[in-house]
C-alpha cells in the first residue's frame, strides 16, 4: 500500500516546493498563445499561495468563511481550490451547468462570502451580478497578489468544502468533507498505479493525467490531490470539443472516463483507430459507465482498466477494481480496506471509516437518515462474492415494490434491455402496475428491439418482466456526471 507522505492542504503544497518543484503540475492548451502553456510545481505552490492571499486580502475575518467557485475548468480553478482551502476558508465549487434557480439556491444555503468566478455565468445569467454583485472575485485577480505566508490548519476534522452531490431526483445536497476526509483515501488512490506499472513491465511515474472531468466533481477534486501527491502531471483539457487536438498536442498515459468518452474511445479502438489516442493505455472508470464487453474489448487492445465505485459522501472512495481478467469484469471490486470498514445491511452496501463525510449542510434530517452509528447507508443495494468482490444489483430508492409485494430492481432489467445492440438508452420503471421499458432507439430498430425484450422476459420470472413497451424520439435527461435522472 502506498504510504501517504501528506495529511493537509497545508503539507502538499510544501511537497511541491520541496521534493519536485520543477516537475510539470499541470499543461493546457492556451488559445491566446495557441500553444501548450507547462505549469512547473514550484508555480503551482506560489499561484495557490496567491489565491490564499488575495482572499485573505479580500477577507479579512476568512476563517471558516465560504467561498465559492463558479467557473469551467481552467488553471485557475485548480488552484482556487487548493488556495481557498490554505487561507483558511471553506472551498464550495459549483456546476456551471446548473439553472439560475439551482445556483441561487445554493449560494444562498452556504450564505457565501466570496464567488471566484470568470465571467461565463454572469454573461448566461446577470441576475448573479444582480444579487451577488459585491461579492463576485475574478477567479484570475489572483495574479497581482505576492504569495502568501500560510500556516498549517489547526484542526483536520474541521469543514474544508461542501460538495454538491449530482443527485438524480430534487435538489443537490451539500456535502461537508474536512482535510481528515479528504486525504484518508489518498493510500488507496495512489497505489493502483504501482500495481498498473507492474503489470505493465514500467519502473517509473513519469505519467500524465488527461483531465476531462469538471472540477465541482469529487473525482476531479481528489485527482487534484492523489496526482500532486505523486508528483506526475494534469493535463488540462478544458472542452470535450477539444478531445482529439488536446490529447495530441498533450499525449497521456491515463485518464478517467466519462460514459460518453468511454464509449467513443472503445468506438475508435474497434474500428482500428487506436492511433488517435496517442500512448492513451489506462482508463478508470464508473463501473456502470461501460458493459462488460467494451472493457474487455478495450484490455484486448492493450488497456488497463481500473473500475472503481465511489460517493461525494466518502470522499470518492468505495471499492476498487483492478483484476484484468473476466472472472470479474462485472465487479466493482474490493473494499478499500482497512481504511474503511464495509457491511450489508438489508442487501445495502453501508460504509464506516474516515473518508465518510461529516454530513450534509444545514440538513440533519437527512444526515441522520444515511448516518447511522457512524455507518453510511449508500443507498446501493450489492452482493458479495466469496472472492470478496461486490456487485452492485440497484438502488435502493429505485426498487419497483409491486402490489404482490415483489421487489424489482430497475437497473438489472435494464443491463438486459441494454444488450440489445439497437437500444442506445433504456429506463424501466413501474406504469399502471406494470413493469415498463422506456427505450430510446432509432425508429427503424423498434422491431427488434420489441423482439429482444420478448426473448429476454422469458427467462425471468413472470413478476419481473416487462409487459410495456414505449419508445421515445429524444435521449433522457442526464446530470452533470452523465447518470439518467429519474423523475
């Protein structure tokens, strides 16, 4: 198990300074320039010491204060982050993608003290200027700032950042997480790539990360720490529009993978385009994200895949899946233990240990209902095999309860309709006490996949099978990390 070097915010950017301050941090396309930028770690540290000072400068009283970032991914968010979280203040970064309504909302539950922002949002939305005008930062004012002098925080189990959870249904909650959260699961983070350079015959960690995810996403988040902590590089591509120009004008080794990338990396290698992803050889990815099929088709082709289940709520952490073979390609793996300790409780994966949050923001009625006796209640109903590997079989707050009291988990009847080649998405839900299967599909494909559904029902049992069938002409509704939203 990797050995973490760092407990703090505080301790990593000293890291920085000291064990490799000329190593690339960070790379992005510049288009002022229209050329790769490079940021050396020894940049980096001194940038996220000038956040620290000009909000101390802007925040005189900052300690504890919440200062929020609404901006896409950019330098300047990374390192607004990090020097949010050093001068003292609670770090809350938000999801440009969201509704006035949602963002008003949210700033206004934070009661926030500052917005780092660039501009994009208030040009979509004046009424930001409107309301918060006074409190808005340029998220780049940074610069005419001398780095500061910062101190190590006086308490780890304090609130560093709320996180906002992509939830599918109603309003996001705040996630509270301390500097103890954060850093707990760095061990496990870190280790899977000494495993990955084993297996793959490499002695070294000269890799670079191509960063696609938004950085209000725990993953991202922690990727800004697990990465820094290693010393290896982020590569910056900052539009998905980009993908092609950025991952050549910056080859890398890894990336994490959204549903759609996943979808059009696996589309380019069997079609024996693999030469467009440049030395691209390691994907970490949503178990949910891809079938079974297109991870083995792409470990055919040469790929190491690293299938990992997290939460905001356990600061990203969960089970990890780093098996190359079949025998459980359906798994997301094996607990992060003895980090965390892990039960199943009623068929509910339900987790304990320091990465676990310290609740949501200003809501102890739902912390209560997910933390109870210091275990958090997923919500993902799992089984375990004698290997030790979980299989998640659905959500607890999905299951169809039917009027003969059978339990029906939606997503084990949607994994059948989805190996239907036609279907492109598919949702099943409960409709006039019927199971249903909405499918987005082409139209000239309904036939057939009307046929799939009616060969597959046959081997269920007659309570679960899908006896409506309803096709509609647009794709459903997704949040900010690509998972179908519920109604």
């Amino acid at each position: 198990m990797f050995t973490l070097p760092v407990n703090t915010v505080y301790q990593l950017v000293n890291r920085m300074e000291t064990e490799f301050p000329d190593r690339v941090a960070i790379r992005f396309y510049n288009p002022e320039k229209e050329a790769v930028e490079e940021i050396l770690y020894r940049q980096y540290a001194q940038d996220i010491r000038r956040v620290a000072a000009s909000l101390q400068a802007a925040l005189p009283d900052i300690e504890g204060r919440r200062v929020c970032i609404l901006a896409a991914n950019s330098y300047h968010y990374a390192v607004s982050i990090f020097g949010t979280v050093l001068a003292g203040a609670v770090a809350v970064p938000l999801n440009l993608q969201k509704s006035w309504d949602d963002i008003q909302y949210e700033l206004e539950l934070v009661e926030a003290s500052a917005i780092l922002h660039d501009g994009l949002y208030l040009e979509r939305e004046p009424a930001l200027g409107e309301e918060f005008g006074e409190k808005l930062l340029p998220i780049d004012g940074y610069r005419a700032f001398a780095p500061a002098e910062t101190r190590e925080c006086a308490d780890r189990d304090a609130l560093m950042a709320v996180m906002f959870t992509s939830g599918t249904t109603g309003r996001s909650k705040g996630v509270m997480l301390s500097q103890k959260n954060l850093f707990a699961p760095m061990p496990a983070y870190c280790s899977p790539f000494g495993i990955m350079l084993k297996q793959m015959g490499v002695d070294h960690y000269d890799f670079s990360s191509f960063t696609v995810l938004p950085m209000f996403h725990i993953a991202a988040f922690t990727s800004l720490v697990s990465w820094a902590i290693m010393g290896m590089a982020h590569n910056l591509c900052t539009d998905l529009r980009n993908f092609y120009r950025d991952l050549a004008l910056m080859p890398s080794d890894v990336m994490a993978a959204v549903p759609v990338l996943l979808q059009t990396i696996h589309r380019d290698v069997m079609r024996g385009r693999q030469d467009r992803l440049g030395r691209l050889r390691t994907l970490t990815c949503g178990a949910a994200s891809c079938t079974p099929q297109m991870m083995l088709d792409l470990m055919d082709h040469g790929f190491f895949i690293m299938q990992m289940y997290g939460l905001t709520e356990t600061s990203g952490d969960g089970t990890w899946n780093n098996d190359q073979s079949a025998a459980h390609i359906h798994s997301v793996g094996v607990g992060d233990e003895p980090t965390c300790e892990y039960s199943i409780q009623e068929g509910e994966l339900c987790i304990k240990g320091d990465p676990v949050m310290l609740g949501y923001y200003k809501e102890p009625e739902k912390t209560a209902e997910v933390l109870i006796d210091g275990w958090f209640h997923t919500g993902d109903l799992v089984r375990k095999d004698e290997d030790g590997y979980y299989y998640i079989t659905g959500r607890k707050k999905n299951l169809i309860i039917l009027a003969s009291g059978e339990n029906v988990s939606p997503e084990e009847l949607e994994k059948l309709v989805s190996a239907c080649p036609d279907v492109q998405e598919c949702m099943v839900r409960e409709k006039d006490g019927k199971i249903c299967a909405e499918v987005f599909c082409p139209a000239e494909a309904q036939d057939a996949v009307r046929a799939h559904i009616t060969e597959a029902n046959r081997s269920l049992p007659l309570y679960k099978r899908m006896t409506l069938v309803e096709f509609r002409a647009e794709p459903f509704a997704r949040n900010a990390t690509g998972k179908l939203v519920r109604s």
